[in-house]
C-alpha cells in the first residue's frame, strides 16, 4: 500500500483551521484541531473521496476520528479492504 | 407572565414580530400592533423577510385579517398572505391525520412516546387557529426502541430522507453521527400541494453527549392525552407541562447555544421562544411549583434552563427568570458563551434580539478566542 501521510495530512489541513501551521501531532484529540460536529461530516466525506472508500455504518462513531492516529488507521484498514 | 411593551429601536416590523411571538394578551398590544401595520413607514418587504425567516407568516396572515385590515394591506401582498395561511391550515389537517397514523401504530406495538413540538402546540399554546408553521412532525421515543420504531416506520411507508437530500451521503453520515435522533424519515404522499411528509423521531431531550439533559425515560413517564382538534375521541400522547416545559426550553437551548446551528442557519427563531412564553403563560401553577426545581437541580440543567430564560427575558421584557426562581442560576460566563464542539466554548458578546434580527448569524463568528470550557 502506498504511504497516504500527504493526502491525509492535506485532507485534515483543508478543514480543521488550528492544523494548519503546524506538524500533525497523531496523538492529539482532533476536537483541540478544532474538529466539531460538522468539521467531523465534512473530514470524513472529504476522506471517502480523497481515498475511494467508504466508511461503513459501525465506523460512523466518535472513536474512528478521535486522533488523527486512529483516523488514519481506518482510513488506511479501508484500502486495504478494498484492494483485497 | 407580566411583560411590557417592547421598545421600538428596531423598527415597526421588528416590534410587530416580537409581539406577535410572544402573543398578543391585551387590548393594548391589540392596538399597537394595528397602529404599526397601518404606520405609513412600514416596510412590507422588510417585515415579510423577517416573518418568513422566523416562520411566523401565517401568523401574521392571521393578524392582519383578524384585525379587518384588509384595505390597509397592498392588495397582492393581502391575498398572498390569506393564500399562505390557507394552505398552513390545510398542511396542519394532513400532518394531523399522518400523526395519528404513526401514534397509533407505535401504540399497538407498546413503544412509549410522546409527539412533540409544533404538533403538540398548535391546539394547546395556538388555539388551533392554523398560525403554527411546521415544516415536520416530531416524536420522542426512548433510545432502546430505535430498532423497534424504524421498523414500524418501515412498515408505514417511510425511508430515510437521505433519499430526497440535496447531498445524501453528508446527510447519512451527520445521522449515524448525532444518534440523538433517528435519521430524518419521509414518505411522498398525494395530497394537494403537499409531496413529501417529514417526520424526526428523537430520542434525547437535548443531544448527544450533552452536558445538559434529563433522561428521556423519565420524561416520557405519565404523558397526558391531548385530543386531536376535527377527530372526535381521538388523542395523542404528550409530555406532561414540565416536561414540556424542559423539553421546549432544552431543544431552544440545543438550537441556540451549539455553535454549529449557527454556522448552518438553522438556530433559534423568535418562534421558539414565542413556545417557551406561551407554556409559562398557560401552566403557570405547574411551573412554579417546586417540581420543576427540583427536577432541574437532579439533572443539572438548571444553568441551561436559566441560559435560555435570561435572554428571553432581556429579548421580550417577560419576567421568567424571577417567576420560576432561577435568579441565582445562569452565570454570566455561561450566558455569554456558545459551544463549538465537545469541551469547547466561546465567548459570545452579541445579545440575543440583535443575533435574532441579524439576516448573517451564518457568518457571524465569537469576537473574543476560544478558551477551554468547564
């Protein structure tokens, strides 16, 4: 699988105002990024496209996008689905 | 609730709003408001935006053709507004039929809830006059019957409204998000001017992961029977007046205080504090009682309650906060505040009659930075 760090540290950067000037800490809550409840719908639909996936109803919850380390996980554990 | 005239720096139009929302109770207001529809400077184009934007045109359809001003109004803009109440009166009798429909197939199937909103106002805080606008029917069910209640909605007809969103997939994805709700459900109907019926089953009095809420088992405990105007022996649950009291002033505080119904121009309308006027007016004795405190201090939603009653009381010049005794509930810090996202709340320094006048509360942002809230 290719490396996704660019095109997802870019999807993040176009929507959450407070990641923009710095490095992406993968550890940080996303809502202290400044991901609120409509930020999060539109993260998430920008990462369907940006990726060609789609994040399946058991994933729409809170824990998917809490850090960006576990948004990545999903996202990636979705191409790896579909390429299979 | 004693209240007095509401000053007039906002214009004739504002002022007729404003006192068509909190409703008319003497022959004072009787009078100002016709002297303010029949004022050479009224601007017509003004107050119709502003009465559309705060769902109040059949309302004041209504005034105007009770107060026998027919010759007083341009004639087009007359017929237009009798038009729109007509066909408001007509939507309400169809949502009324639909909403036994659902009551009673939930009913048969022993699901506890309660219709709430503008169905349960319209006969009790409107006096049926057709004046209520509401673009949807609303339900309150618990969370553990989410499964059991689409399956009955299935059954009726209806489908998720992603179906008939401009964007589906975000509408999908927002759903599956807020579970306070179910996802929006619509059924196409052929009935005269009317394509689509909406209805949003809730189940949360406020959101999810709120702060703020009483459990919705609780409230939904001893609903009372409200008959169903035009269906003789017909009834519908609804919340009994405190918990319609809790209710109503929650979801205004839901709408009015989360940052993102601000940003998508979907917050509170002078409409839902005109709700939240009439309630106190009509259950007085219920209200002030010492139920209502003690169930709000159980729960913890007093500071939310006295959030919303501080600024109607500033905004209509009613005396909420001291009927109830919440005078010492409310801080300032929390009344000037509006959460952005969990654990984050913003100061806010607009007052609530300039935010509800404002055409551009979708672009208005907090003046001061974000600070970690309590």
């Amino acid at each position: 699988m290719d490396d996704i760090t660019t095109q997802f540290e870019e999807c993040l950067r176009r929507h959450l105002r407070s990641a923009k000037p710095n490095p992406i800490n993968y550890d940080v809550e996303l809502v202290q990024l400044g991901l609120d409840s409509m930020t999060a719908v539109a993260v998430l639909m920008d990462m369907e496209k940006t990726f060609g996936i789609r994040f399946p109803d058991d994933m729409l919850v809170e824990g998917t996008f809490r850090t960006a380390g576990r948004l990545k996980e999903a996202v990636q554990l979705l191409r790896e689905r579909q390429a299979s | 609730m004693t209240r007095s005239l509401p000053d007039q720096s906002l214009g004739p139009e504002w002022t007729i709003l404003e006192l068509l929302a909190r409703g008319i109770i003497d022959d004072s207001e009787v009078q100002m408001v016709r002297d303010l529809l029949t004022t050479d400077t009224l601007k017509w184009g003004e107050l119709l935006e502003q009465a559309l934007r705060h769902k109040m045109f059949p309302m004041l359809a209504h005034q105007i053709m009770s107060a026998s001003l027919r010759f007083d109004v341009p004639t087009n803009i007359y017929m237009h507004l009798e038009s729109a109440l007509e066909w408001n009166r007509w939507q309400i009798e169809v949502f009324r039929r639909e909403t036994v429909r659902v009551a009673q197939a939930l009913a048969d199937r022993g699901i506890p809830f309660v219709v709430t909103k503008g169905m349960a106002f319209e006969s009790t805080l409107y006096d049926s006059l057709g004046t209520r606008y509401m673009n949807d029917i609303d339900f309150m069910i618990t969370p553990r019957d989410r499964d059991k209640v689409m399956t009955v909605m299935q059954k009726l007809g209806f489908r998720p409204f992603f179906d008939w969103a401009k964007d589906a997939r975000r509408e999908e994805i927002s759903s599956r998000l807020n579970p306070d709700h179910l996802p929006k459900l619509a059924r196409e109907i052929d009935q005269p001017g009317i394509r689509l019926i909406d209805i949003d089953i809730a189940n949360s009095l406020t959101w999810t992961k709120s702060p703020f809420d009483v459990p919705v088992e609780e409230a939904l405990e001893n609903p009372v029977e409200q008959p169903i105007p035009g269906m003789s022996g017909v009834n519908i649950p609804c919340f009994r007046p405190i918990y319609q009291f809790l209710f109503t002033v929650l979801h205004l505080f839901r709408e009015a205080w989360l940052q993102k119904f601000v940003e998508s121009g979907t917050d509170v309308g002078l409409m839902k504090f005109g709700d939240v006027i009439r309630l106190i007016d009509r259950n007085q004795n219920k209200l002030t009682d010492s139920e209502l405190l003690r169930i709000m201090q159980t729960h913890g939603v007093t500071d939310a309650v006295a959030w919303v009653l501080r600024h109607m009381d500033e905004t209509f010049h009613t005396h909420a906060v001291e009927l109830l005794a919440l005078e010492k509930h409310g801080n300032e810090k929390l009344l000037r505040s509006q959460m952005r996202s969990p654990g984050y709340v913003n100061a806010w320094s607009e007052s609530m009659r300039g935010r509800l006048q404002s055409k551009s509360r979708g672009s208005v942002r907090p003046v001061a930075p974000a600070h970690r809230g309590s």
